[in-house]
C-alpha cells in the first residue's frame, strides 16, 4: 500500500472508533507516481529533489550574480553559508592552498544534501528525501568516483593501490592481513557507510515524526484527549530535533567527503 493510500486510513482512524492504530512503515515511503512516461515514473521524492537542485542553484544564482563591495541581506546570507562550509570543512582537513579547488564540490553537496533533509519538516512536502536510499547511494557514488579518480591520478596505480591498502612493509607479518583489511574497508565498506548513515538517520527520523503525529490524531478522541495533547508536544520537540539532525547529517556527509578527498591527495611513501 502507497503513502497516498495510507494518509486516507490514518486520518479515519480514531481510539475507540473500531479500527487499530495505523502504525507507520515502509508503505509511507512508497508513493504513486505523479506521471509516467513509459517505464518512468516520476513520483514525490523526485519532484522533491528536483526542487533541492532549483533552491540551491538559485539561491546561490541570485546571491552572488552582481556580488557588491557592500553585500545585501542575500548576499550575506550566501556569504556565511558558503564560509561556514569553506573554512569549517575544507581548510581544516584540507587545508587552504590545497582545498580551494574542492569547495564548489563541497558546498554544493553540503546545502543539497540539507535541503533534501529539510523537506521532513516542511509543510505538505513533510518527506525527507534522503529516506529513500537511492538518493544518498547516488551521491556517495559521486564521492566515491571523484575519491578513485584523485587516487590513482596523484598517486598512480601502483600508489594509488598502496594508498588503499595502507601497504607498510614495516608492518612485517602483518602486512597482508593489514592489505586485505584496509582494501576491503576503503573500496566496500567506505562508499556503503557513507550512503547508509545519512539514509538511516532521515528513515529513521522520518518514522519517529509520523509515529507521534499519527497518534496524536488517532488519540484525539474521549479520554484519549490527554494522550494526544502530550504525543503532539512530543511531536513539536522532535520536529526541533530533527531539524538540528538534518543539519549534522549534511555536516557529517560532507566532512566525510572531504576526508576521502584528503586521503587520496596524501602522497604514499
């Protein structure tokens, strides 16, 4: 059953009305498609997305399209936001001379990322795109293509192997335990981790919100009344939670990138 089919039985059901809780769960990430064409279907999460990208590209467009001497609110508002990003991500962990050339890549990722998030808590749109794990799988490929490419690039192949591999031959026995260790972990688990931490913290974050929003509504009957009034509040303080989540998870998402970033520019000795 889709998210569309299932908004019909949770606004129907009450306690004491005969019907169960509609507990939520992956049918609310499941949404009919808006059109089709073909065998593609356009549906919510990527009109959301596609959203995501006109935000960010304009914003950005028109902050910086005639920047003054003297900036405007926009301007300035740009300003802290691309600075936040520049100076708290790239040149502490790559440094100023080295990382210049990244930033773009970076803040772009960083405010994409955090407007998909946001989408959670907006109201009619009220759905975390990251939720749904092909989104955040697509960007950690991009990261982890532009990761590979700077690897054997600066390093060459055999460099960029060791890089991967942490290849030490002072490591002694150890050395292909440590091989075998280090590829599987950078060229596996990195790329998967860094798609499944976002995801995992907008599902689950997304099920707690429609968890207690659900059964404010399904509450708000007799004496279930009082219930309601304190699963509602509890929804409020986890809407504020979840806000400061959203912002830490496109953090984090980016930081990790650019610590990849600065693993494959490291020269192997």
């Amino acid at each position: 059953m889709s998210a569309d089919h299932m908004l019909a039985s949770e606004t129907s059901c009450h306690l004491f009305s005969g019907c169960g809780f509609p507990a939520p769960g992956l049918q609310n990430f499941v949404f009919k498609p808006i059109f089709s064409i073909g065998s593609f279907h356009f549906n919510k999460p990527m009109l959301l997305a596609l959203l995501s990208t006109i935000i960010v590209v304009g914003f950005f467009w028109a902050a910086f399209n005639k920047p003054k001497l003297v900036p405007g609110k926009l301007q300035m508002i740009g300003e802290a936001g691309y600075d936040f990003v520049r100076r708290g991500v790239v040149y502490e962990t790559l440094g100023k001379k080295e990382g210049e050339k990244y930033v773009p890549l970076i803040v772009s990722l960083f405010f994409f990322v955090w407007i998909m998030n946001l989408w959670s808590i907006i109201p009619v749109a009220q759905f975390p795109v990251t939720s749904i794990i092909a989104f955040p799988a697509g960007l950690a490929a991009v990261v982890y293509i532009t990761w590979m490419t700077l690897t054997f690039k600066k390093n060459g192949f055999v460099g960029g192997l060791k890089n991967l591999t942490g290849y030490d031959k002072s490591l002694g026995g150890i050395l292909p335990l440590v091989v075998v260790l280090e590829f599987f972990s950078n060229v596996l688990v990195r790329p998967f981790t860094h798609a499944v931490r976002l995801f995992a913290n907008m599902f689950a974050g997304h099920l707690l919100l429609l968890m207690f929003t659900i059964a404010s509504w399904y509450l708000f009957n007799g004496i279930g009344i009082a219930y309601a009034g304190v699963s509602f509040i509890m929804t409020i303080l986890l809407t504020a939670f979840e806000m400061f989540i959203q912002a830490v998870q496109a953090y984090v998402f980016v930081l990790l990138t650019a610590t990849y970033i600065q693993g494959a520019l490291a020269k192997h000795h």
